[in-house]
C-alpha cells in the first residue's frame, strides 16, 4: 500500500512546512460568507438530494445562457464572461455537483447523464424553456450531452475545450484517483501548491492568472466532501478515458448550431482533438486560440465572451 500512496505524499513531503498544507476542510459557513454572499447573488436550490449552488444574474428578458465549469473549479471561472455579457442574457451558472460549494452528491454517483438530469430538473425550476449553453472541459461533457437529450431545448451550444475523445494521457492528477488510497488520502490533505500548479497547468501563459484565482481554487477545494468527490469523479473520467468509450457516433447526432473553442496551448486536452471534432460534426464553427491554455473563459474572458456572443447572435464568427 505505501509504494501506492507515496506518490500522492510526495509534493507533501519536499514542502519546507506545514503552513503550505491544505489539512482537513473549511467551515461551510466560512466559504458561503466568503464566496457565495446574498450581496453577490448566490442562491441555493435543492435538487436531487444536494443543495444546488447558482446564480441568475443578466436580464430576465433577454435569451438565457447557462454555463458549466470543468473540473476542480467553480462557477466563478465564469466571472468574466457575466461582466461582459449579463447586459444582453440572463446568465445561469451553477456549481457542478461534486465541485464547488455545491459539494458532493450523498451517493457519491457522478454518472454523466444524472447531472444531465438534474440541469434539466434545474431549468424546470427556474422555467427556462429554451436556452444556449456555453461548457468548459467537464462541463463541456455536459453541455453537449445536454443538447442530445434535450435538442428541442437548445438553441446554439458553446464548447470551451470540452472533454470528449478518450486521450492517449491523462492528466496525471486525474490519473493518480486509481491509485488506492487516493481516496482515503486526498480529503486529509491537498498542498496548496499542487492546487497553484494545477492552476497554471490549465493556464497557456500562467501570468495571466489574476490575484485571488489560485486562493479561490484552493478554498473552494477545501469545502466538506469536495476532495472525496473530486477523486469520485477523477475515476469517472479515467472510465470514460477508455479507448473503447469512442463517443463519434453520437457527437455526429449533435444537430444544435456549435461554436468550438480551443486554447492551443492546453496540456489538459489534447487541441487535436478539435480535428475529430471536424471529422464528427462538420458543421460546428471552430476558433483556437493561440498561446492560451485550458480555460479560455478565465485566461482571455473578454475576447471569448465577445467571440460567444457573436457566434450566439449570429451563429457565426
């Protein structure tokens, strides 16, 4: 067991002390105060057995745009974006399941068409009957699944380096959940110094990371049951990793107008990966952005929000 475990203790134990350490979790009380205020529009929303993290913000007659964060993240990676865009959509953004201060689903069940239905309860809620949907990485996993069980519901789909396509290579810390232990360990503790390099992994040009982003990312990853969940679901995508999960098939059934977008410097998500999606949806519109990472939305939210919003009025760039 310890030639399994020592690989997660080893960022661990080359750290000078212990203050850099991410020992156990933080307050609830502590992260809703400080990330999830009424005065930032927060609210909560019980579906499914989970108390829902959200915020509709934007105009309310306007067309709704939901967004879906990837993994290890939250909604706010979104901010951006809704200072650009909330006076011409109502924006709904939601903590993923698992992630956030949504926290993780009591079953410890993240199968990728359960959040689908729980998006879909969601939007029942807050009776949006159609929308578009902009999704990064996981959450462009969702959002496109999203829109082939709900295509009357979709009007035009956003996908931000959207996990897809099995990769050669994993990422090593989403590989690292199959190791045993992972799951015992990780919710003891997390270094801060993995969360900043994690961080600037998913960043093309890592001083375009704002003051207070890495301190987000980690606080947020410190909510009760968010490290567990985080490994839950680390092992559902090395799963859906397998090269026999080849989804072509049924991204060739994607009939929603889609604007693809890709950071050619993403070490997350192979930017090839934009070819198959070429070869499997011939229609969508492609934009790759040089020298950008992983997370478009949070590394140039300006330019992408602005590109998203041409391409949602005119479904073109």
């Amino acid at each position: 067991m310890r030639r399994y475990i020592f690989p997660l203790l080893f960022p661990v134990m080359v750290l000078p002390g212990c203050q850099s350490l991410g020992f156990g979790s933080l307050p609830m009380e502590e992260l809703t105060a400080r990330y999830a205020s009424a005065e930032s529009g927060s609210k909560f929303l019980e579906i499914d057995g989970v108390r829902l993290h959200y915020r509709d913000e934007g105009s309310h007659d306007k067309p709704t745009l939901l967004l879906l964060h990837g993994v290890v993240s939250s909604l706010h990676t979104w901010d951006g974006w809704v200072a650009e865009l909330k006076n011409d959509y109502r924006i709904i953004r939601i903590d993923v399941p698992g992630f956030g201060l949504t926290g993780p689903l009591p079953d410890g069940q993240y199968q990728p068409e359960r959040i689908v239905g729980m998006i879909d309860q969601l939007l029942d809620k807050l009776e949006v009957q159609e929308l578009s949907i902009a999704g990064n990485s996981l959450g462009g996993y969702m959002a496109w699944n999203y829109a082939l069980k709900r295509p009357d519901r979709v009007e035009k789909l956003v996908l931000i380096d959207p996990a897809a396509y099995p990769m050669e290579k994993a990422p090593w810390v989403i590989a690292i959940a199959d190791l045993p232990g992972a799951r015992e360990l990780a919710p003891l503790w997390i270094p801060k110094s993995v969360i900043s390099m994690n961080v600037s992994e998913v960043y093309g040009q890592s001083w375009r990371i704002r003051d207070g982003v890495i301190d987000r990312y980690y606080d947020i990853n410190r909510r009760p049951g968010n490290r567990a969940a985080m490994i839950d679901i680390f092992r559902m995508i090395n799963n859906l990793n397998d090269p026999a999960q080849d989804p072509s098939e049924q991204i060739a059934q994607i009939s929603t107008p889609t604007l693809l977008m890709w950071g050619d410097k993403d070490r997350w998500i192979p930017p090839s990966q934009a070819q198959q999606w070429q070869r499997d949806l011939p229609s969508l519109t492609l934009k790759m952005y040089p020298d950008i990472g992983h997370v478009p939305m949070e590394e140039i939210p300006v330019q992408s929000a602005w590109d998203a919003k041409r391409f949602l009025t005119t479904g073109k760039l």
